[in-house]
C-alpha cells in the first residue's frame, strides 16, 4: 500500500475522484483512445478506490497500449502490477512486475516491481502439505529485493517474509518426518529431520527436530546418536519442553545427553556447541 498511498498523493486524491468519476468517464461508448494518458491513469486510480482492482488493471493496461513511451504508462505498469496483486491474479501480478523491471531496471519503483513479484509468490504458499516450488520461488524473489534494493522502504520486509518462507520450508520437512515416525519408518523420519537440523538450523522447528531424532534413534537402537541429539538440544534450547521430553527418553533408558560417537550429529555438535566450524 505504500506505493499506491505515494501515487495517490501525486495526483490528488480529490482531483482523480471528481475528475475522472465525473465528467471524463461520463460516456462509456466513447473509445479510451479520445482520452489523454493522464486521464486514463487516474481511472484506474480510481477503480482502485472504488474497490474494483480488476478494472483498474484493465485501465492501467490501455495506458500502456496507447501510450507506451510516456511517464504515465511507465507509473501505469507498477500499479497494474499492484491492481492485480490485489485482485489476487498472481500470475498477471507477477508478468506485470517483471515487464516492469524489464523495461525500466532503474526505474524509481523498480524495488516496488520486484517486491510485488515476490510477494505475488509469498501470497500463494499455503498449508505446509502442498509442494513447496512456490516457496522456493518466494525466497528467491525476496532475497532480490534484500540483496538489490537494501535500502529501499521493502527491505526489511522482504526480511520479514524470507524468515517466514524459510520457516515454512522446515515445516513442510517435519511434516513429512512426522508422518514417518508415526508409521515406525524411522530411517526415513531421521532423513527429514536431519534436513531441519543441518539446513534450517535458524527456524523455530529445530528443537522439535532434536527432540523427533532422539526418538527415532533410540527407536532405532542407536543410543550414541540420540545422545547427541539430546546434548545439542540440552545446549541450545534446555529451557523448552522439547529437552525436557528428550531427557525423560534418555534417562528413562540409563542414557544421558551428551556427545557420543562419530556421527554426523556430532560434526553439528562440535559445530554448534564448540565453535569447530573446520
């Protein structure tokens, strides 16, 4: 919204409204091309207040077609982007943002365009059970408009939305494994939580990740590394009921969490734990 509040205030408020929901617009058979960029632009502005995004898109779209080498149709290809965005057509959103970008990479809302491309595929990611290419996609997107555009009003933002993305990506992988260890598939739950451990170490589902290896490794007969995963959670996160489950597991068996063995657990354990990245 904040792009389209910044446009807004341009032009006028007032000005679109009486203007264009007046006597411009007045005759809906008269052809758009008797209307000057402006004047169609400033429809479009005010189908989006009228709360009709689709129709603004529409009028955002005739400006460019009729005016392609103006300022207007420039402005007008960043609010199609958001009109469609906010009609929930993503996929026009995103061709919109990214003709945008093509045509004017240094554009003064080229960091818009691209956090609206983005965002077009963070919009999209749902429930942690359906394929993840759509987050993958938004992580990608996000981390552009993080790396390209630091200092652009969006960047913490697209922070904000990359952790959650990232976040989303370890769920889908503790679903999964979740799903595996219910089935007593504990090799193949331990793949999927080794996932969360050693490629999403930042999000909030590594605690249970330990706690779920624990349990598969001791289900699995392999005390040394159940062992580890318990040290490693006793270390990062002994306040949380995850190590406190973990530890009744261990202890419950005559084990302790501590370091154990060669295991790749143990790598994380040095890594972690003692700093040895090498």
């Amino acid at each position: 919204m904040m792009a389209i509040t910044r446009y807004l205030g341009l032009v006028g408020l007032g000005a679109v409204l009486a203007g264009c929901g007046g006597d411009a617009f007045t005759s809906r058979d008269q052809p758009l091309e008797s209307f000057s960029a402006e004047e169609i632009y400033k429809r479009g502005e005010f189908e989006l207040e009228d709360n009709d995004p689709e129709d603004a898109a529409r009028f955002f779209g005739e400006v460019e077609r009729l005016y392609p080498y103006s300022e207007w149709a420039k402005r007008a290809l960043v609010m199609q982007a958001f009109a469609y965005h906010r009609d929930r057509d993503y996929e026009e959103a995103r061709n919109s943002a990214q003709r945008y970008l093509d045509f004017y990479p240094g554009g003064e809302d080229a960091a818009y365009a691209q956090y609206l491309l983005a965002l077009s595929y963070y919009d999209q990611i749902d429930d942690v059970g359906r394929d993840q290419g759509l987050t993958f996609q938004a992580l990608q997107a996000m981390r552009v408009v993080i790396e390209q555009y630091p200092d652009s009003e969006y960047a913490r933002s697209a922070i904000l939305k990359f952790d959650l993305a990232f976040d989303h990506l370890a769920g889908k992988e503790m679903e999964i494994g979740r799903y595996y260890l219910k089935r007593d598939h504990f090799a193949a739950a331990v793949n999927r939580f080794r996932v969360v451990v050693e490629d999403f170490q930042t999000t909030t589902h590594t605690p249970e990740a330990l706690l779920r290896l624990v349990e598969s490794y001791l289900s699995l007969g392999l005390t040394d590394e159940a062992q580890t995963a318990g040290a490693i959670l006793g270390y990062n996160y002994q306040s949380t009921p995850w190590y406190d489950d973990a530890y009744s597991l261990l202890t419950g068996q005559g084990l302790s969490p501590e370091p154990r063995g060669d295991s790749w657990l143990r790598t994380v354990y040095r890594q972690v734990v003692r700093g040895e990245w090498l």
